[in-house]
C-alpha cells in the first residue's frame, strides 16, 4: 500500500483495539500498546475483552504480521501515528486527564518531526490545544503545527449496533493548522468511507459534546415524561411512536430505568465542567443530570405501587430483575442503573435475583442480589413476586415472561403486544 504508516495505538479497549485492527486491514503496520500487561498477554494471544472485536478477527490481524501488542512504551519509538484512545474518567464531576498524559507524555518521548497525533478520548474543548501541545513541546521540544501534526478526532462508536460501525461511521476531524487536518484525513480515509474536516480540535472537541449531550437531555425528557404520563394515564411509549411518523423535525428517544455506559452519563459533565470554570452553570445538562440519576428510584417506586396493589410490601418480596447491564444485546455494566435500582429495593427489604445472558454471574457491587446462572426457566420466573425487565436484551421471549411471571414492571416497553392485567409498563 503506497501510504502505509507504522502506528501506534496507545489505549487497547473498547476504541482503541476495533481502530487497531481496522487499520490493520488498511494496510498500516500497528503497534498497540497498553500498560495493563495482562490485558497485553491476552491480546497477543488471539484473546479480545471487547464484544465488537470478534477472536476471529484478531487472530487474522495478528496472523498478517502487520499487528503487535506491547506493554512497552518504548516500542512505539517506531511509530509515525499516534492515537491515543485512553480513558477519560470523572472523580467528583471533575475530568481526570492522567491516563492522557501518561499517553501524552510516552507519544512525547517517541515523536518525531512530520509524525501525526491524534486523541480520541472524549474531553472539554481545548484539551488537544491548550494541554497536548504545550505538554509535548516540554517534553519533546517539537512544536504544533510547526514540526508535527496534531488532531482531535472523537469516536463515535456505538457498542452493539449492528448497522454502523467504525467504517460506516463518518469520521470528525480537527487539526491545529490545516496541513494536520489534512494528514488526519488522508489516515482515516483508509479505513472510513467518510471523513468530515472541521477547522480546529476545539469544533471537533464540541461535536462530539454536543452529540451526548443532545442524547442526554433528550432521554431526560422522555424520562420525566414517562413519569407524569403515568399520573394523566397517557401510554408515553404509543405517543413516541406517533410522534415518530413526522418525517421531519423529531428524533425519538425512550425513557428507561436510567442512563449507563460510558459515555452518556460521563460526557456532558465534561462540557458543564468547562462551563461552570466559565462561571456560570450549564443548566441543561445539570437538570438533565438529575432527572436521569432519579430514574432508578422512581422505578424502585413502581415497583412498590404494584406490590401495594395487592397488598403485599416491597419488604420480603422475592424481585427478579431481567437483564443488568446498561444496554441491550451488550455484557456492559459500566455505569448501568441496575446495581443502583436493587441496592434501593434492598434497602426496602427485597430480597433480589438477577439474570443477565450477556454477563457472567458474579456479585453486583454495592448489592446483596444473586445471579441466576444458566437459561432463565419458568421456575424461576413464577417463583417471583414481581419481574423487572431492566434491559431488553433480544435473547428474551417476552412471552414466556409474560406467561411465566405473577407480576411484570416492564422499563422497556417490550411487552408491547404482550398486554395483560399483570403487566405494567413505565
Ligand atoms: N466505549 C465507548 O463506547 C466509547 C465511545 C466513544 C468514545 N469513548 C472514549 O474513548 C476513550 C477510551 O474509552 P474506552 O471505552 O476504549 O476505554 P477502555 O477502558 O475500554 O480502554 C482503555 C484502555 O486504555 C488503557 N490505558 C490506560 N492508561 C493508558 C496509557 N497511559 N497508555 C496507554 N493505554 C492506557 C487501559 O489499560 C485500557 O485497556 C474514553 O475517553 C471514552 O470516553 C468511548
């Protein structure tokens, strides 16, 4: 391939090892390195920790002979691209950039004039200019743009759809000066079918901002919705679904328990903490925060408004929960609401199972619940006092649920067509 680069993936998680391996396919030689040795001894071993990246396609990106893995920042003193696809975490709603830096500074120390970086960790507009650039002059004495080319370019990866995946999802680009935005284009391009340049890292910074944070205060609306659209008896879950027949102007978004993964809970309090340093608060993503983080409560007192009904107590109910994890067809607690919801009906004194076919059954932090291990059966099913479906993972038959189950508190609207006096829905 004429523009064959050596690259180094710094970061070999859920973004970085799917980037790793499809550059392989492009023709790059990558070197991914990560300092968790165990996760690097797995990988060299044809293992891979992330759902989107299947063995079979490691193996044969590791059988080209274009693809190593290394716990070894040495390494990548090979490298001519650099992209950096660590964690971004927040302690306290403040942004804990060290894992960046350690990157940054193991980028530094191996960067050579003409070479390109790229962060894709999710972050608050100004992070590539205002904290890359200086730090990497430091440290390396090479200066952006001047002697390389540095760029943001977000991932935008939605974990488990099964439509779009890092080909098919047009890539952001945003580089200091216009050269680095070109180089990052010309990079990608061999592996995204589309690449959209926008002026600087900053726009690119936002973009990706601005799409979660769009996300997050529109599943907030739908939530506090779904909570007076109880009270007035309107089914919230038919009015989206008519209101989805306008082919212009609105975009559907669900309620549900509350919001997990990654990115949706984290990623705006990236931008409301730049905005509160600016003095004055984003109110959007604050109240949107809240309305979001009260969800598992809320359907913890469902929960017991149905036990009520008939006379029977949250105190000493058997509860099953269906599904854990924080999206469908995915085995990803990070941030999922259900740990919050059981640990709330334990405190009322339910004593809870769960079942989730995508996670291994192990304690739940923070909570008493045991897992139910196995094919879900109707034993178990009827020996609950009530049945929350948590997560709509496709492996359920609603129908034995329904069939199976005394009572059924549906988050997800997947008994749609299943209705009976038993079951009821957010
Ligand atoms: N997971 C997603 O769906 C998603 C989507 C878009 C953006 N993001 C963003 O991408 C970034 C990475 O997220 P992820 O989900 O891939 O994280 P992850 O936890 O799956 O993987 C990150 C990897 O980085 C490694 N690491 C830590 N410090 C390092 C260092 N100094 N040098 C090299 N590697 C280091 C960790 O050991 C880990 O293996 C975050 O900023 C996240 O917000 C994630």
């Amino acid at each position: 391939m004429a523009n064959s680069r050596t690259v180094g993936v710094l970061g070999l998680g859920y973004v970085g090892l799917p980037l790793a391996c499809a550059a392989v396919g492009a023709g790059h030689r990558v070197i991914g390195y990560d300092p968790d040795e165990v996760r690097v001894a797995s990988l060299c071993a044809g293992s891979s920790p992330v759902e989107d990246v299947e063995d079979r396609l490691l193996e044969k990106s590791l059988a080209s002979g274009l693809l190593s893995f290394t716990g070894n920042a040495g390494d990548l003193t090979a490298c001519d691209v650099f992209v950096i696809c660590v964690p971004t975490p927040l302690h306290d709603k403040t942004p804990d950039l060290t894992m960046v830096d350690s990157a940054v500074d193991a980028v530094a120390a191996a960067l050579h004039p003409g070479d390109l970086v790229v962060l894709e960790s999710t972050t608050y507009p100004g992070t590539t200019e205002d904290r890359l650039a200086p730090r990497i002059a430091e440290l390396s004495g090479l200066h952006a743009p001047r002697d390389y080319h540095l760029v943001f370019s977000p991932e935008r990866i939605d974990p488990g759809n099964p439509d779009y995946g890092l080909q098919n999802t047009p890539r952001v680009v945003g580089g200091l000066g216009p050269a680095a935005g070109a180089a990052a284009a010309e990079f990608y391009s061999s592996f995204i079918d589309q690449v959209h340049v926008v002026s600087g890292p900053r726009e690119a910074e936002m973009a990706k901002l601005l799409e979660n944070t769009y996300r997050h205060v529109n599943i907030a609306l739908v939530n506090e919705m779904a909570i007076f659209c109880d009270e007035l008896g309107v089914d919230l879950w038919e009015a989206i679904g008519a209101a989805s027949t306008k082919p212009f102007g609105f975009a559907a978004f669900t309620p549900g328990p509350g919001v997990g993964g990654h990115c949706i809970p984290v990623d705006p309090s990236y931008l409301s903490w730049r905005v509160r340093r600016l003095g004055y608060p984003f109110r959007f993503v604050e109240l949107a925060g809240e309305v979001n983080d009260r969800m598992p409560s809320y359907v913890a007192s469902r929960v017991a408004d149905i036990l009520n009904r008939d006379r029977l107590s949250v105190s000493g109910a058997r509860i099953l929960v269906l599904g854990v994890a924080y999206k469908r067809d995915l085995g990803d607690m990070r941030e999922s609401p259900a740990p919050v919801l059981i640990s709330r009906l334990e405190s009322q004194g339910a004593i809870v199972r769960w079942h989730d076919p995508h996670i291994p059954a192990q304690p739940l932090r923070g909570t008493q619940a045991v897992p139910v291990e196995g094919a879900l059966t109707p034993v178990e099913l009827s020996g609950a006092d009530l049945v929350i479906i948590h997560t709509d993972h496709a492996a359920y038959d609603v129908a034995d649920v329904v069939r199976h189950s005394r009572r059924v508190f549906d988050t997800r609207n997947m008994t749609a067509e299943h209705r009976a006096a038993h079951v009821t829905r957010l």
